[in-house]
C-alpha cells in the first residue's frame, strides 16, 4: 500500500480520536531507520507517522551535501517505494522546523508536494510542523496562519506548538529545562481556545499543547507531567465552540514515559506521539552488543585480518533495525494502535 492519501491521513487521525488511541511518530534519519519503522508497524498491523527533522534530512543528504531538504525528500520518495510493500498505511511529517527555517526548509518541501501534485502524483508530505513555541503567541499564531494556509492548499496538514517543550531534540527544539520558566511549560486553557480560534477557520492542523513534557530521556521524578492540562484546555475549547472543536493533539518528549502516563493523554485527544530518543538508544545498543561480542573480529588486531562477517557493516545494521523495530512495536502497544490499520478501509 501507499503512502497515506491526505483523505487516508484524515480517517487515521479520526480514527484515532474517536478510539482513544495514538499513533507513534518516529524520526528516521537512513534507509535503515526507515526500514525498521516499516517493519514496526507492519509487524503491530498499526499505521503510523514517519517523520524527518532539519538534522535528519542533512544527515540523509551525506556529509559532502548537508541540504536538509534534499535529505528529507530523497527519504520520503524511498517512503513512497517502499510502503508499497506493506499493509499498513503510514504518513510523512517533518518535526520541529523553527520559525528562521521556514523559508530554506518547510516551503520548498510543501512547494515540493504541489509540484508533484501538478505532475498527477500524491502528496510528497502528508503533513509538517511548525516550532514557533518561542515566540509571542500572536506572533506564533500569525506565522502558523501563513503557513496552515499554503498547507490547506495543497492537503497538507500543519502542526502548530504552543507553550515550550523542554530538553533538546536533534537541535531544533526544546530549551534547558532550568532555563524555561514553570508557567511556559504548561499551556493555558487561553492559549488553546487563542489557537482554535485563530486557526480552525483556515484548514486542519494537530496540536503540540505543552503538559510538562520534555525531550530526551530523565530520570524518574525530573519531569513532572500534568495530562489534566490538556483536559482542561480541550474543554475550554469545546464548552465554547462544541464538540467539533475538539483537537488532534501530539505529546512531544514520550521517551520514557511510564504507560499509564500515556493512556491518560489518549483519553485527552492525543493522536500522535512523538518517539525519538528510544529509538536511537534501541539502534545503538545492538550495535555495542555486536562489537562488544566480536570485538576480535570486527578490528584487525595484532597483526590479524579481522572478521569479514562480522565488520561487513551489514551484520549489525540488520541488528539496529530490529532493535528499531521492536521499540517501535512496544509504542504501538503502549498507544493501542496494535491491531487497528484502516489499510483497505478507506
């Protein structure tokens, strides 16, 4: 099956709202990490988002390139092939492109997706974020407007950040956690009646409302969420504006994050979660098995000619993608979407 048709993309996200599930979003940076997100999901017969960030496509491109763009559609176009053979359907999303890339990164990628779509072919991206959580709201909000309404139309999707997530990710994101206030980790039930009202009228966006969650891996107690936070600003916004109003939300920063934490956001609109750092720490670690365990073999030491079995890059990188895969698969579970593809349902 393909990449999800922007009506696919649609019913998976209505599908998962009206479920009480979530799919996982997983950064890819290679063929390999692509593959290993393929595999995931096809082995959870759940449908889920593959994403790509500006350090993710510039890795992609090759050190002799470094063009974040080229990188992230040379990614997407391989998507596109591959899916083909799979049962599930996925989606393409950029992650965390700050408000100075918008012009080197997001429009030539959604220019890519209408140059495409003129030619008679499907959307390249099914959607893209826009990071504008460190400016002013109404600045967010007006940059968010300009970009949801190039997006709406070419049947994209936008997702739009309000509030700070804290950590880093990839280096496009996130600020030190004792640098952001308290108050801008959590965002208002205000905001987020200021964000539908803004942008509900122009075409369909998700929404990054910010609980407490971080980037990156803490240990248990440093980061302190609070789900009810999106509760209560879901219903601010639909007390006033009913149940249509209802959003599409994203919980950023869910490595590590204990289950039940995890099913109470899904009871609170949450449909797509982020997943980043588990999946890089479950790439790399049967990497240092495998070099840990042929240690003789994979170096030419003392005077030996090593191992062509075990240094043939292939024989730890099929490791690294099963290592991917399963992690991603323990999402799955973690987010009910085990089981629940619409692949052939729509």
């Amino acid at each position: 099956m393909p990449v999800a048709t922007p009506q696919q993309y649609a019913a998976m996200l209505d599908a998962a709202q009206e479920g009480d599930y979530a799919y996982p979003a997983v950064n890819i940076t290679s063929l390999v990490t692509l593959n290993a997100a393929l595999k995931g999901f096809a082995d959870s017969k759940s449908d889920g988002i593959i994403q790509m960030s500006t350090g993710g496509g510039k890795f992609a491109s090759g050190l002799n390139v470094g063009d974040n763009v080229l990188g992230s559609i040379v990614l997407a176009e391989a998507c596109h092939r591959l899916a083909e053979r799979y049962d599930v359907l996925v989606a393409l999303h950029t992650d965390h492109c700050p408000p100075d890339s918008v012009d080197a990164f997001l429009k030539p990628l959604i220019q890519a997706t209408a140059e495409r779509r003129a030619a008679g072919n499907g959307n390249l991206f099914q959607s893209h974020m826009l990071d504008a959580s460190n400016l002013p709201l109404e600045e967010n909000m007006a940059l968010s407007k300009e970009l949801l309404k190039l997006c709406a139309e070419n049947e994209i999707i936008l997702e739009v950040e309000a509030g700070v997530v804290g950590g880093e990710e990839d280096g496009a994101a996130g600020a030190s956690m004792e640098s952001v206030p308290d108050d801008k980790l959590y965002t208002t039930p205000e905001d987020m009646v200021k964000v539908h009202e803004e942008l509900s009228s122009i075409g369909r966006f998700l929404f990054a409302a910010t609980f407490g969650n971080v980037h990156g891996h803490y240990k248990p107690g440093s980061v302190q969420l609070r789900p009810d936070i999106l509760k209560s600003g879901q219903e601010a916004v639909m007390s006033k504006y009913g149940k249509d109003a209802e959003f599409d939300l994203v919980f950023h920063g869910g490595s590590g994050t204990p289950r039940h934490e995890l099913e109470e956001t899904l009871a609170y609109g949450v449909v797509k979660m982020n997943i980043d750092t588990d999946t890089q720490y479950a790439f790399t670690r049967p990497v240092v098995d495998h070099m840990f365990s042929n240690y003789g073999g994979v170096l030419k030491i003392d005077g030996e000619v090593g191992n062509k079995k075990v240094y043939d890059p292939r024989s730890y990188l099929k490791k690294a993608e099963e290592g991917v895969a399963n992690r991603l698969m323990q999402a799955c579970e973690d987010l009910h979407s085990v089981g629940k593809t619409i692949c052939g349902k729509v």
